[in-house]
C-alpha cells in the first residue's frame, strides 16, 4: 500500500502537482512563523497578499500561454476587470455582510465572473483566427479597459448604481459613496484582502489548473496546441477549445485582480497597464512555458528582487527585457539543450534508483 | 460470425468529385465506393491528387464539385471535426501527431468525443470523471496492444520511432470509433519488416472492428498484399478500377507509372 503510494508520487504527473502544492504550504507555514515572530520586515510584509495575487494570475497566463499556446498580452487587463469589480461589489455589500472573510470570497468570485465574461467576449471572434490575432487583440483590450476605467465614475446609494463617463456628473443621495472616481481609481476601499486568504487562491488556481489538463479538456488543449489539423481531424472543435482556456485564464486573473484591489485602501487604473501584462508574461515565460512550480517561483522571486534591490530600480525594465533575450538564446541552443537533457536524464535515474531500493 | 454474415453495406460513395485551386483542376469527375469490412486502395503516381481526395473527404478542403455520402449521408455542410463525428477518422500523410503528449494521451485524445463529463467534472474531480477516465484507459490499452505500441504508453508521442508514430496515428484515428478509416501512406519510411507487420495490424483492425478501409500508398507489396480492389487515378483523373489482378495487367495503368 505504502509502496505503491510512493511509486505514484514519482510519476510525473503527480509528482510535478504535489511539489507545487508543497512549496506553496511550506512557503505558507514559514512565512506565517516569521511575521508571528515579528522577524518579517513591514517591507515584505505588504509585499505578500500581491505576490500572491501575482501568482493566481500568472498560473492562469501560463495556461493560456503554456498549454493553450495562445499570446494573451492583456492578463492585466482581466485583472484590472477583477480588480474594480471586487471594489465595487465589497462597498455595496459592506452594510450587508459584515464579515469581511465572507465579502471576500464573493468579491473575487464576481470578480472572477465578470472577467470570464469579458473573455469571452473578446475570444468569440478572435479564437477562430489562427496566428497571433489574440495578442493584438487582448493588448488592445487591456488598453481599452484601462481607458474605460480612467474615464469611468461610479456612485452608490439607496437608489442603486450611478455612471457618467468622463466628467462626473454622479449626484448621490445622502449615505451613498463614490466607489470609482475616474483617474483616483477607487478610494477608501477597506482593506479585507489577506495573506491565508491569498494562499488559499493560489492552490484553488492550481487544482483547476492542474484538473484540467490531466482531464478530456487538458489533452484537447495541448493537442490544439501541438496540431490544429490533427486535433480537428480527430473531432476536436478547436476554438471552443482555446476559449475554454482563455476564459479560464481570464477568470483567474479577475480573482487575482479583485484580491489585489482588496488590499489597498487606494487603487488607480493606471496600475494595470502594458507592462504590468508584460511582467506577467516574463513571470509564466521565465518559470517555465507549462511548470507550474516554475512560475511560482519565478512570480515570488521577480517580485520580490525589485523591492529588495531597490537602488538598481532604474534599470528594471531594461534587466527584464535582457533576461528574456538571454533565456530565449539560451534554451534555443543545441549545445546547451543537450547538456540539460543529460543532467535531467542522470537526475531521473537516481531517483529511480531511490524508489528500487 | 461465417462469411455470408458480414456487413457488406455501402459506407462511402463518392460521386462526380472535383476541386479547383484557383486555375487548375487538382481532380476531378471521381467516384468512388466503399462497402463495409472492405479495404480499398487509392494509387497513382506523384501529384495525382491522392491526399487532395483525402482532404475533401475530410473536409480540409472544400470539394468544388460533387457529392460525397458517408452512410448515405450527404457530408457537403459538414466542418472536418462534425465529419469525423460522422464517421471518418484519418492518419498523414506527414505525420501529425501531439508530439508534446505521452503516446497514451494521444490515444485518449482521439476519443474526446466519446467522453461525456464536462470541464467541471474534471475540474471538481467527479465520479463521472473517475469512471470514465477509467474507461478509456482501458480501451486505450487496447488500442496500443492492436498497434503494438503498449510498452511505450507513457513516453511523449515525439520521441518514438517513425513506425512507431504511423502506427500511433492510425490508434489514434481508431479510438474516434471511425466507420470508415483513411489512411495517408501508412508505410512510408517503414523497412520490409515493419511493412510486413503493419499489414497484419491494418487486416486485424479491419477484422477486428468491421470497419472500412481506404489507404494511399506508394508500397505495391502492400497494396497488391491487403487491398480487395484498387482504384488508380493520374492527374486528378480516374484512370482505372477493379481488383489488384485486373489492376496489374491494365496497360493504362502501366503506362501511366512507367511511361511509354
């Protein structure tokens, strides 16, 4: 019983989930040991709850990306969608629930839901293309949200939701608040994000995302992606196919969004623009097109170096766009491919060598 | 099941079939018939249009003219993956297979259609998944046991031997449960005795499944080997029909691959 409880966990497919769920629970437990012990910089502290939510978003890129094998350049977008909707849905349930933990929840699930539906808005024309048409077309997106919400003003009170465009023209009744005011973005949001709550998203993200590819829907996926003319030839319906996995990726990233709005009292549209996608991108690039643990750790340590490396700041995005020039070099290399494969090779017969004796 | 029983009914007919690529006609005026637990073979020389037939019949291309019945079912409105719901699978002619996927998910991926839980079942990990997952780990056993590729389940698809990918694409193409199975020069690249082998498995499929068979290929051992009867068609053309003995011996058939 034992035995066969361990062979399993060396198969691959289990054995990549189960140390992704490890690192997160073990990152989880020593992480809340060293804030309860007060040896945890305020620095890093307030660095937790977006680092997770950065991850969340990124493990739904990496779908999209990684096994879809989809350019999305507008993950910043969705969670911009996440992210003011969650805003929006906690103020005007604040007087209804009072439990924040529950308020939470239900925010990042309309946040969730509302960017899904964007999604599947924008993959209704563009999944029948084949080529690159999702890249321009989400890069516009994220654009285009970020103009909408800029230009955007919405008030709350007893009467129900107010909007004006451009210039607010939002007169409320007495008890109502503003929850969106056009280029301030929201203000005053009570803060209920928080860090367990975090985690907890990043290993509901996991369970989907891994569910789904080891399922009927992960194999069409990554077929779709292998070969459009197999896939179809075998009755595989290739653009509900990619847009099960953008919408996916997409509601990911509205969760993400709405925790990440959750842990500001203030949050301006212009936080979600082109290079927050892109930074997203380098996150699921640099971890590891389709490793989950990779971009787990790629999200935590790029999130964490500039905050840690605060006087190279300057050269940041020029470092970045370095690295991914030097990473695509290198894992294009022949030579160098060569001697990774052998180490790998060497690295799973010492560990079959383990499980045999 | 003694000879006089077995289904003998039409699967394929084709009729008048043509397509144009803007100026030229790449075939045109063929017919075809393919009855049940037949397997019929499609010849002829370098850039007849052999894989273009193929390619209207599964819709990859759209036929300029013509009819084509699968079970007396006109396909004419039907996309590549309703006609392989209909009942036509295919292998390439350059193999397509996930490359990327072990050889057994390949297998399981041919039969996506056959799996009826939804995306969230597999992702809430349902009963219904379970048990069907189960299912067609079974039958994909099987199916690589028929192509001799069961040792092999678990390696990705892209780093098996090249007789080993054309067999993987036919299992793959038999788990869509295919009423009729196309097949794009199934020997290509393959020595004598994987040839030999792979005839063998193409009968057993056949007898196995009480399927109809049409296959391209250039291998006449194989050809003249399995095929009950052999249409040859040059530049797009019909140029002859009938069993391999009368195909033989058809001086415009020898004209047409050795030239005066």
């Amino acid at each position: 019983m034992m035995k066969n409880f361990f062979s399993k966990l060396f198969d691959q497919k289990l054995r990549s989930r189960t140390i992704s769920y490890l690192l997160v629970i073990i990152a989880f437990i020593i992480l809340q040991l060293m804030s309860s012990t007060g040896s945890l910089s305020s620095l890093l502290k307030s660095l937790l709850v977006p680092v997770c939510c950065y991850t969340v978003a990124a493990i739904g890129l990496n779908l999209n990306v990684g096994f879809s094998g989809e350019l999305n350049l507008g993950q910043a977008g969705f969670m911009s969608v996440g992210a003011f909707t969650g805003i929006c849905v906690s103020g005007m349930l604040a007087s209804m629930i009072t439990n924040p933990v529950l308020r939470l929840i239900i925010a990042i699930i309309a946040g969730a839901l509302i960017a899904a539906l964007m999604g599947y808005i924008i993959g209704i024309p563009v999944l029948k293309l084949q080529g690159d048409y999702l890249a321009i077309v989400t890069l516009a997106f994220g654009q285009i949200i970020k103009s909408i919400i800029t230009n955007m003003y919405l008030g709350f009170d007893e009467n129900g939701l107010h909007v004006s465009f451009v210039e607010n023209k939002v007169t409320l009744a007495s008890g109502g608040k503003m929850l969106l005011q056009g280029p301030m973005g929201a203000t005053g949001t009570q803060r209920i994000a928080s860090f367990a709550i975090g985690i907890i998203l990043i290993l509901c993200a996991l369970t989907i995302v891994y569910n789904l590819i080891y399922s009927k829907s992960g194999r069409a996926i990554m077929g779709c992606r292998d070969n459009r003319i197999a896939a179809e030839s075998i009755g595989i319906n290739v653009a509900n196919t990619k847009m099960l996995a953008f919408i996916i990726s997409a509601s990911l990233a509205g969760a993400a969004g709405a925790l990440y709005g959750l842990n500001y009292s203030t949050l301006v549209p212009n936080k979600f623009d082109f290079n927050t996608s892109i930074l997203i991108l380098v996150f699921v690039v640099l971890g590891g097109l389709g490793n989950m643990t990779g971009t787990i750790i790629s999200t935590t340590v790029l999130m964490l170096l500039p905050e840690l490396l605060r006087s190279l700041q300057d050269y940041r995005m020029l470092i970045y766009a370095i690295v991914l020039i030097v990473i695509m070099l290198v894992t294009n290399n022949a030579f160098l491919q060569a001697k990774a494969a052998k180490l790998r090779e060497s690295l799973i017969k010492g560990k079959k060598g383990a499980k045999l004796s | 099941m003694s000879e006089n029983n077995i289904d003998r009914s039409l699967i394929l007919e084709v009729e008048d079939l043509g397509i144009d690529f803007g100026g030229l006609t790449a075939v045109n005026n063929l017919s075809l018939k393919v009855y049940n637990n037949e397997i019929v073979g499609l010849i002829g020389p370098n850039g007849a249009g052999k894989t273009t037939v193929f390619n209207m019949l599964t819709k990859v291309y759209q036929p300029s003219r013509g009819t084509i019945r699968l079970c007396g079912q006109d396909t004419a409105k039907m996309t590549t993956v309703e006609v392989n719901k209909a009942g036509i699978a295919r292998t390439f002619q350059n193999i397509r297979l996930f490359q990327n996927l072990s050889v057994i998910d390949n297998v399981k991926a041919g039969m996506h259609n056959k799996i009826t839980y939804s995306p969230a079942d597999s992702i809430f990990r349902t009963r219904k998944y379970y048990d069907q997952e189960k299912q067609i780990e079974e039958k994909a056993h099987e199916l690589l046991k028929i192509m001799g590729l069961d040792s092999l389940a678990e390696i990705s698809a892209g780093s098996l031997p090249y007789g080993g990918q054309r067999r993987l694409e036919i299992a793959r193409a038999m788990a869509t449960d295919p009423k009729l199975l196309l097949l794009d020069e199934p020997a290509a690249g393959m020595n004598p005795q994987e040839t030999e082998e792979l005839m063998d498995m193409i009968r057993f499929v056949r007898d196995h499944f009480h399927i109809a068979i049409l296959l391209i290929e250039h291998d006449m051992k194989l050809v003249m080997g399995i095929c009950e009867r052999i249409t040859v068609i040059n530049f797009g053309m019909m140029l002859a029909s009938g069993t391999p003995e009368e195909i033989q011996s058809n001086p415009a058939v020898i004209k047409a691959y050795l030239g005066e």
